[in-house]
C-alpha cells in the first residue's frame, strides 16, 4: 500500500513536492478494493503522520510568500483527498451493498419443491383392483409364496396325474422329503382358497386374494416368470354363476368407468367346470 514518507517530502518549497503527493495518492486510491486497504490509504495521507500532514505541519517554517502560495496549494489539496476517499468509501459500501443483493436468499420465497415418489404403475393398478372389490363387501387374505404341493394342487383337486399340471411349469424348491419335492413358488393364488376354508369352515366366505406367482416361462414381450394375480372367492348359500357374473360386470365398471361394456363366453379351462371368460370393451378403440 501506502509507502514510508519521504524526508525530502516533507518540507516541499514549491508545488512539484504537492504534485508528486496527488499523483501517487490518487494512483493508489484507484488501487484500493476495500473498506480495511482505505482505512491504512488514509492513514497515509490524512492521519496524524500522513504525508499530507506533515506538509501542513511544515508550512511554519517556510518564507512567507512561499507559504501563503504552498499552504494555499496544500489545503486545496487535502480538500480534494478528503472528498476523494469519500467518494471511494461510498462507491466500496455500493459495491458490497451490490454483492450482498446478489447472494441474499428471500425467506419470504417458497423453497425448491422436494422430489415426490410415485407407486409403481403395478402396485397402484392392484390397490385399485383390491379397493374395487372391497367396496363390494370382500375381504382381501394374502398368503405364503412358497407353498406346499398339498395346497397349491392336491388340495385343488389337481393331482400329480392331472393334466392342468402341465399348463405350469413349476418352480420346485431344492428340499426332499420322503424321495420327493414337496414345496414350490405358487403357481397361482388358488392355494389360499384352501388355507381360507380351513380357517372359516362355515359360510359365507367373501375374499380376494392377491399376490405375485411363478413359473418357469421363457421370459418375451408378453410373458415372463413371475406375475400379479388376483383371485376371488365366494361361498355361500344360494349364490350362482349369476351372482359372478354380476360380480365381475360391476368390478369392471368400477375399474374402467361406468359405460364400459363386457361380454362373457365359455372357454376351456382344465381345472374348473363350467370355464367362463369376461373381455372388456376397449378404451381406447
């Protein structure tokens, strides 16, 4: 910054001295930055010991003539530093004033919004399904993924022997008993027909029953080895195939919107009799 007075500053005996001061001075107020480098400038020049000063201070000792034409230069001068580093101290409060609006945070704006999460277009469509149903007085049961052979076929009436075994190729679990495998991944959700009436042996019986089953298919655009499945399951005294029909009809409607249209045809499925189909209209075409 500022450097040591010169001696032979000091005592100037004509303007040049004066002159070199206001150069050197106004050259390093152009170079200075902040409040702490104004502060040390105007020490150097204006305070008690400062260059400027020490001018003043000197004037006594000077002729006369000289001193009037010195000191009038001199208090010039020191008019013009002082509104000089005015001027630098406004426009350095400017600057920071400038800076501070520039990283100020408004409180009073809402914060950046925060990442929602979604569910799965899978999970939201079975929360649906499910709240269709319960709507209609079921209850939902879940049940075990690895199940016994005894629930997922025998208890079904399907037997080793049957021919609705080989629409599934079964994933077995890697467990003997007695020289055979007895425990599997549930090739459907029927098994907790089974484990629903054993627990409520007496009608009526209303629940659904949802959950993933597996099965050992080459995985494509429209298979793969695991899948949702909901299964329903009604008994009761004088209930019919109406009553499903009536079911299914209004869980479509529910599902898709109250103008959707569904048929109903027979078709072959091995392991029930009558075999009954339902197709929704479209909602798109």
């Amino acid at each position: 910054m500022a450097a040591t007075p010169d001696p032979a500053l000091l005592m100037p005996s004509d303007n040049d001295s004066l002159t070199q001061i206001e150069s050197q001075a106004l050259s390093e107020l152009d170079a200075v930055a902040n409040d702490d480098a104004l502060e040390r400038w105007r020490v150097a020049y204006l305070g008690r010991r400062g260059r400027l000063t020490l001018v003043l201070r000197g004037l006594a000792d000077l002729p006369i003539e000289e001193r009037r034409r010195v000191g009038a230069r001199a208090n010039r001068l020191k008019q013009q530093l002082e509104a000089s580093v005015e001027e630098k101290r406004a426009r350095l409060a400017q600057s920071a004033g400038e800076a501070l609006n520039a990283e100020r945070i408004d409180v009073t704006l809402p914060g950046p919004p925060l990442p929602r999460g979604r569910l799965h277009p899978t999970t939201q469509t079975l929360r649906d399904v499910l709240d269709c149903f319960v709507s209609m007085g079921f209850q939902v049961v879940e049940g075990p993924e690895i199940e016994w052979d005894h629930y997922n076929f025998e208890a079904l009436r399907i037997p080793r022997d049957h021919p609705a075994r080989d629409m599934w190729d079964t994933l077995w679990i890697d467990y003997e008993k007695d020289g055979e495998r007895p425990m599997l991944l549930r090739t459907h959700t029927s098994p907790n027909q089974i484990r629903v009436m054993e627990q409520i042996p007496e009608p009526p019986v209303r629940v659904v029953v949802p959950g993933k089953v597996y099965r050992y298919e080459a995985t494509d655009p429209t298979h793969e080895w695991m899948h949702i499945q909901v299964e329903g399951l009604a008994v009761d005294e004088g209930i019919s195939l109406a009553d499903l029909k009536g079911t299914l009809a209004d869980f479509a409607r529910r599902l898709f919107g109250p103008d959707r249209k569904v048929a109903f045809r027979c078709d072959y499925f091995p392991f029930v009799e009558p075999g009954v189909e339902m197709a929704v209209e479209c909602l798109v075409c």
